[in-house]
C-alpha cells in the first residue's frame, strides 16, 4: 500500500512539473484525473492534488490566459 502512494505523490509532482508544456485539452483531462483526489481521505494526497489545480490556475489564467 506505502508503494501505491508514494507513486501517486510520485505522479502529482511529476504533473505539476510538466504543466508549464501542457496543452489546453491535456490539461482538461489531467483536472479530471486529479478531481477525485481532492475529495481523497489522505490529506498528502489532497494536498498535492491542489498543488496540481493551482498551478493549472497559475499557469492557464495567470501566465497564459486560454482564448
């Protein structure tokens, strides 16, 4: 079980690291994967899931606003 989280960790840093080269489809599909680790009981889990939706904000209305 400690294996199958740590990979998931593992996997929201990596999202977080590439989202700067996603694309606007990409990223529709990454928020529909991440959308229920936001309601996960694990907190670490919840946590890197809304690393991942505010760097999306960050990235897509902030840096390069979608149009």
């Amino acid at each position: 079980m400690f294996v199958f989280f740590f990979y998931r960790v593992q996997l929201y840093d990596l999202a977080v690291a590439l989202l700067p080269g996603l694309g606007v489809k990409e990223v529709d599909l990454l928020f529909v994967a991440i959308e229920p680790a936001l309601k996960d009981t694990d907190s670490s889990i919840q946590k890197k899931a809304y690393k991942v939706l505010s760097t999306i904000l960050e990235v897509f209305i902030l840096i390069k606003p979608l149009t």
